[in-house]
C-alpha cells in the first residue's frame, strides 16, 4: 500500500484524525501539544493520532495529500479540516466544537 492509500484508509476509517508532531500524550511542538488541547476541550478524549516524526514519507505524504504546507493536520469524517491556526480560528468561534460534537476515535 502506498502512503497516500495509508493515509486514505486512515482518514477515510476514524471519525477523527490528527496528524501530528509526537504522540496525544507527548506532543513534540507547541502547534501539536495546541492541537490535542483543543480536541480535549472539545470534548474528543479519543482520536486516531499519527506521529509524523516517525515515518518521513508520512510526514511529506499528508502535506501533499491535503495540499497542506503545516503539521498538524485535523481530519474529521475524511475530511481536512485545517492546521492548527485554522482549528484556533473555529475553536474561538465555537465552529469547532460543532464539528467535533459526538466524535472519538
């Protein structure tokens, strides 16, 4: 399976992916550790997370599936939702929570 299938399946088969710099209990970067903690204040305890910094071809694999320069990256529902100044931009306005209500992992 190529990394862009991998990161399909992954995308495709949980409600909500994170792909990120380390790991939900360890994250690597501050736009990562921000991440998770808006997922937790959302209410998503749960989610599928990928570290980046484990697969190179992971790493430049999403950005060019999403056409995203920036790790992390949200999906929800097989859908790219944003990076993290975009997750900032609708935790702020109350759109990601809306989006984010009922999900885990």
């Amino acid at each position: 399976m190529s990394v862009q299938e991998t990161i399909r399946e992954q995308v495709t088969t949980h409600p909500v992916v994170l792909y990120m710099k380390g790991t939900p209990q360890f994250p690597q970067c501050g736009f990562s550790q921000m991440a998770v903690q808006m997922l937790n204040a959302c209410g998503v305890e749960k989610f599928f997370s990928v570290n980046v910094l484990a697969d190179p071809a992971v790493r430049q694999g999403v950005k060019d599936y999403s056409n995203w320069p920036t790790i992390p990256q949200l999906y929800v529902n097989g859908e790219f939702v944003g990076g993290c100044d975009i997750m900032r931009e609708m935790y702020e306005a109350g759109e990601l929570q809306q989006l984010l209500a009922g999900q885990t992992a």
